[in-house]
C-alpha cells in the first residue's frame, strides 16, 4: 500500500580485497590467499571472504579489515558471520564464534567464547590462519 515503485535501484556486486592485522600494531602478512566477493542490496551488504596467510607481525586483537563499505553506527544492529578458522591459535577449551562487523569501520573483530558457553574475548593475532567468513551487515 502506498507504493509508487517497485524499482530496485541500490544493487551493486563485486569483489574486494580483505586482510588481517592487529588492533594495536597492524604490521604485514604474506597471504596465500584473500579474496572476498559482495552483494549490496539497498543498505544491506552480504559478503563472503576466504583469508589464508602466514607471517602476520602485528601485536593487538586479531582485526579483519577491507570490507566493501563502512558499517552503520546502530548500536541496535549485530551482525552474526558464519565462520571457518584453522590453525588460529585461540585460549585453551575455547572456540572461534562471535565474529562482529565493527560500527563505522571496515573491520572484523574477532571473538572466541568457552566451550559450553559464557563471555567472548578477543583473539591475539597469530603469525598464520585461514578464515572462511561470511555474513551479511548494514552499510553507513
């Protein structure tokens, strides 16, 4: 009701280029693979990525960065990503989980939770990893 069109007229797809760096010192990584792909839909941004690096330098939380589109500052708005991770070094009796779009940013934070569940916590960088994340966030 009260629709005059039913024109899309926000579509956009494409590729971008992720990374991974430290939330205190970024520092460099030798990738042997990073590549991501998107689909934006209005404000809607979907996206898959797939990260495998080794020799990451950084100090910090474990951040991924390069996303299509800075995310909306909604403090009411979460953004749940599916995730694959091997060979990240997480806390003992812990699990990767809790992947966020960071607000007004580009970046992943990455979180890892106890088996059985209680608080996430923030993943330290590790010198190698692979990632397979997707998801789908609210663009600013």
């Amino acid at each position: 009701a009260g629709m005059t069109s039913e024109v899309l007229d926000d579509y956009e797809t494409g590729t971008f280029t992720p990374a991974v760096r430290g939330s205190t010192t970024a520092g460099t990584a030798t990738y042997t693979i990073a590549t991501g792909f998107y689909e934006k839909i209005g404000s809607s941004v979907h996206f898959q990525l797939y990260l495998d690096w080794g020799a990451l330098n950084g100090t910090g939380n474990l951040l991924v960065t390069g996303l299509p589109f800075s995310a909306a500052n909604d403090l009411n708005f979460y953004t749940a990503i599916s995730s694959y991770v091997s060979a990240v070094t997480l806390t003992a009796n812990n699990v990767a989980q809790g992947f966020l779009v960071d607000r007004n940013s580009t970046n992943i934070s990455c979180k890892q939770a106890p088996v059985g569940g209680g608080g996430a916590s923030a993943i330290v960088v590790d010198a190698a990893g692979t990632m397979l994340l997707s998801g789908t966030y609210r663009a600013a």
